[in-house]
C-alpha cells in the first residue's frame, strides 16, 4: 500500500509539472503581406512594374515598326532584284534576332532585380524577426500561409511591417 501511494503521488507530480513547462508561445506572420505592404517592399514593386511597363511599350512600338518593315518587304518583293530582297531579309531577320535577346535581356534583369529585392528584405526581415522573438519569449513562429486558424493576437504580421519601415523605408533598386 505505501508503494502505491508514493507511486500515485509521483505520477501527479510528473503530470503536473510538465504540463506547465509544455506550454510554448506560437505566433503567426503572414510574410507575403510584409514583403508587399511594407514601405520598401511596396516601393520595389512599384518600380519593377513601372519599369516593366515601360520596357514592354518599347518592346511593343518595335515590334510593330518590324511588321511594318515586314510588309514594306514583301510589297517590294517583285520590284527588287532576288539578292538585295534577300540581303534585306537577312538584314531583318538579325534585327528581329537582336530585338529578342534584348527582349530576354530587359525581361532577366528585372526577374534579377525583383529577386535581390526580395533577398533585401528577408534578410533585413530576420533580424527584426528574431530581436522580437527574444524580446517576446516566443517559441515558434509560422507563415500564415501553413496555418488554417487562430486567435488574431497570435498574428504579429503588422508589427514586424511597423518595424521593418523603421529600419528599411525603401530599396534601392536602379
């Protein structure tokens, strides 16, 4: 009997005890909306798409003034001999070519910019990060993308994004 008891009272104990130190704070960032919605981030965007805007207008005018070039060509094919019709062709097929490596150029340079953009604010994003988990004694931290619910104040998403524009108001992106 007196195993029985000492054994009942350690096993209320153990139960006890770790139920209290399994408690673990998580909290929830929605880090899509903190690299869109923060000043640096929103002014990235802003630039990368204005500039897309711009080099697609340029790209747009040219290929047109090709197809136009085009259809001045083939009006002319009977009036010009068979070797300047074809020393033209090849002089507008390489002006095609030379259009669309420009293209592809333009169009991988402002994928690269948006990319060191985005590396630019998550590495400015982590320490932030982890100064406030420190600070909050939180335990866990997860995307909001991977989670189905919660309470709103296991959100920290408008936090970070206050403190982010603190330390980054924008990129410099050029």
């Amino acid at each position: 009997m007196k195993y029985l008891v000492k054994i009942f009272v350690i096993t209320f104990f153990l139960f006890n005890c770790t139920s209290s130190f399994a408690e673990e704070k998580i909290v929830v960032l929605d880090l899509t909306f903190v690299l869109n919605k923060s000043k640096a981030g929103k002014g990235a965007q802003d630039y990368l798409k204005k500039s897309f805007e711009n080099k697609g207008k340029q790209f747009q005018k040219m290929q047109e003034d090709f197809k136009k070039e085009e259809k001045d060509l083939l009006a002319k094919k009977t009036v010009l001999s068979k070797e300047e019709y074809s020393k033209k062709l090849t002089d507008l097929r390489n002006k095609v070519a030379s259009f669309n490596n420009e293209r592809r150029t333009a169009l991988d340079k402002i994928t690269t910019q948006r990319a060191e953009a985005r590396e630019t604010l998550i590495n400015k994003i982590d320490p932030i990060l982890n100064e406030y988990i420190l600070e909050n004694d939180i335990s866990l931290v997860i995307d909001k993308k991977f989670v189905l619910g919660g309470k709103p104040e296991n959100d920290i998403t408008d936090i970070i994004v206050k403190k982010l524009n603190k330390e980054l108001p924008s990129l410099n992106l050029k």
